[in-house]
C-alpha cells in the first residue's frame, strides 16, 4: 500500500510538472506575438499619422516640396514627402 501512494504520488508530481511547462511555454509563445503584433500596428498608426500631418502640410503650402526626414511621433519616427515610411525605434 505505501509503494502504491509512492508511485502514485510521484506520477502527480510528474503530470504536474510537465503540465506546468507547457503553459509557461505557450504563455512565453502568446507574449511575443502580443509584442509582434502591437509593434505593427504601431507602425502602422505612425504611418497614417505621417501621412495626414503631411497632407496638413501640404494642405497650407501648396508648393511644399523635399523630404522630411526623422520626424518623432509616438515613440517612433517617420518620414514624409514623395513616399511615406513609418519605423519604431526600440530602447534596449
């Protein structure tokens, strides 16, 4: 009887275990595509945003003209003038 709960107690730990891991894996998998996902929307907010503040721009000064480049805006950047490019810069 005592080797009985022995095995059986050692099973328990060794599903739980297992089990435990698991999650911790799929919760470190769930967290890195959060983080994917909000950087690219992000940059995609950016973009939009760049876009109007140069049609703004452009809206008041119909003869604007060149490149602007590393304009800052919501923890990143973007560029504005024939083409429009949203990046996020990441502090480490």
């Amino acid at each position: 009887m005592g080797k009985q709960i022995i095995i059986l107690a050692a099973g328990m730990t060794i599903l739980i275990t297992i089990t435990i891991m698991s999650l911790n894996s799929n919760s470190s998998i769930a967290s890195s595509a959060t983080v994917k996902f909000y950087s690219e929307q992000q940059a995609r907010v950016i973009a939009n945003s760049g876009v109007e503040i140069y049609l703004e721009k452009l809206r008041r000064n119909k003869s604007l003209t060149g490149i602007f480049l590393n304009n800052p805006l919501m923890n990143g950047s973007y560029r504005a003038g024939h083409s429009i490019e949203a990046y996020i810069h990441r502090k480490i």
